[in-house]
C-alpha cells in the first residue's frame, strides 16, 4: 500500500513539499452526473429556468471553483492553472447532466483536486438553479478518470 503523504512521520497532517519535484505538464480530467426528472432537463435545455442559462452559470461556477480550491481543501497547493474546460452534456434515460472537467497546469503538483473541485462544484450549481421546479435531484458519479505528468505518471480509470 502506498504511503500517505500528507502526513509526517508522527501521523500529523501536513502540506507535502514538492520544492524538489520536477515541474511538468500536468492535465486532470475529471467527471460527475446530476440525475433530475426529464422536464427539469427539458427547462434546462430550452433555457426557460427562472434563475438564467444553467449550463452558463454551472459552467463559471466549475471553473472559479476549480481556481479556488486551495481555499477549500486544507492541504491543496495553490497553483497557476493554465487551463479548466467544463463540458456538460444533456442526456436521457435517465434524464441527466453530464459533466466533465479537464484542469492543466505546468507545475510541481497535479490537478486532481481542481478538477474533481470544478466538477463538484458545477453540479451544486445545477442543482442550486433548478431546485425550485426539482428537489429530487441528485448529485453522484463524481469522479478521477484520468491523470497525468509528474513523476507518478499516468492514471486512466477503468470504465
């Protein structure tokens, strides 16, 4: 089993240091699903919810979360990301947003916090818009799909 770094050898939580990492290219892509009732995509799509164009807001919301994250998660680096990408994707049967964030930085430390942030985020933002006509919804699936750079390499989920 992999050791955790982000705690030191008394078992006290810490930010790992990465001044002697390597700077690479560095891409994340995460994703997650928000399940809803087919008439609340339906308003999504034909961008008749009250609150605005849901995809618009969720899509802002994902990327300035992702660029918060250090703000959100105690042990997160900050970093100058170079790229985050939201797509979302309307789907039925069951009725349903895709989302899926691709986060790049050049740097010492990866991606996947950010992009795991922004998908996360968005999703809260779907259902915080559209919580008037559908209480029902649901938020889940949000995860890692792939990763790359640094010296750990890459990871690509299984799906």
């Amino acid at each position: 089993m992999a050791k955790l770094t982000h705690l030191d050898s008394e078992g006290r939580a810490r930010m790992v240091d990465v001044t002697e990492k390597d700077v690479t290219q560095r891409v994340a892509v995460a994703r997650g699903t928000v399940f809803m009732r087919s008439a609340t995509l339906s308003l999504i799509k034909e961008k008749k919810v009250e609150k605005g164009d849901v995809f618009s807001v969720a899509r802002v919301a994902g990327i300035m979360a992702a660029k918060k994250t250090p703000d959100l998660i105690p042990m997160c680096h900050p970093l100058n990301l170079t790229s985050v990408d939201l797509f979302l994707t309307a789907q039925q049967n069951p009725a349903r947003v895709e989302i899926e964030a691709v986060v790049k930085v050049t740097g010492k430390t990866g991606v996947e916090m950010e992009a795991l942030t922004a998908v996360s985020i968005c999703g809260l933002t779907i259902y915080d818009m559209c919580k008037a006509v559908d209480r029902e919804m649901s938020i889940s699936e949000i995860r890692l799909m792939e990763k790359s750079g640094g010296k750990s390499g890459t990871f690509t989920r299984k799906e």
